[in-house]
C-alpha cells in the first residue's frame, strides 16, 4: 500500500485535507448558530429536571405542570428565564439558587453558550395536599 510522504497512512483521516478539497479553513467557514427556541427547550428540560433534583418534585406527567423557558441569545451568550412550580414548605432562596445554578451548567454544556443570567418565576406553590389530590 502505498501514500503520499507526509500523508497520513489508509484508514487514518484518508480523506482530502480541507485545502487540497478547496474548502476554506474551519475557523474561515462561519459559525454554529442555535435558536433561541432551541435553547429554550434545552433550558425546560434542564429546568424539569432541576425541579425533581432540587426541589423534590417527582417528574410526574399527573404532577405538577412542567416548567417553560425563553431564552434571548446574543452574541456567544444567553439569557434565560424559567416559571416553575414549587413545593411548599421548602427553602425557597437555597432551592431556586440551585435549580438556577443546574440549569445554567447543563445549557452551557449542551449548547456551548456563556449563561449570563437566569431569572426564576415561581408560578406556584404546591402543596403537600395538592401532590396527593382531592382530600376529603
């Protein structure tokens, strides 16, 4: 089998460089852009899972509503809004913190983005007698 001097050997990268196919370099060719929708939901997802984690709220389609996210992405960066439920009684300075702090770790790691700021709207607050249904 025989290659090109200072070409690497069949099976390992054989293909054309980016030069020799006329291509432009890769920091030439333009840059990643997810929409703002799509973060949004990477957010909601992150959030629900968050909220289970953090808050003690069990991912239970009978549960409490899932949370929503919007998301405004600006130049490498984001910012994010949550409305979330929350159960009651808990340590709401600690819990939404926390849930904050997951979301914007698990967005910048899916996305590659820089999370500038998260804000928390508690929606609800749920309550021990709300999560077992009707009581008589």
């Amino acid at each position: 089998m025989r290659t090109r001097p200072g070409s690497p050997p069949l099976g390992k990268g054989s293909g054309p460089s980016a030069r020799a196919a006329g291509l432009p370099l890769p920091a030439e060719r333009g840059a990643t852009v997810i929409p703002d929708r799509v973060v949004a939901r990477i957010a909601a997802r992150a959030a629900r899972t968050a909220q289970s984690r953090r808050a003690a709220l069990p991912p239970d389609p009978s549960g409490p509503a899932a949370p929503s996210a919007s998301a405004a992405v600006r130049t490498g960066s984001v910012r994010l809004h949550l409305t979330m439920e929350l159960p009651s009684p808990t340590d709401f300075p600690q819990v939404c913190e926390r849930i904050q702090r997951d979301v914007a770790e698990r967005v910048a790691q899916l996305t590659g983005l820089q999370v500038g700021e998260v804000a928390l709207t508690v929606r609800r607050l749920v309550t021990a007698a709300a999560n077992r249904g009707r009581v008589r």
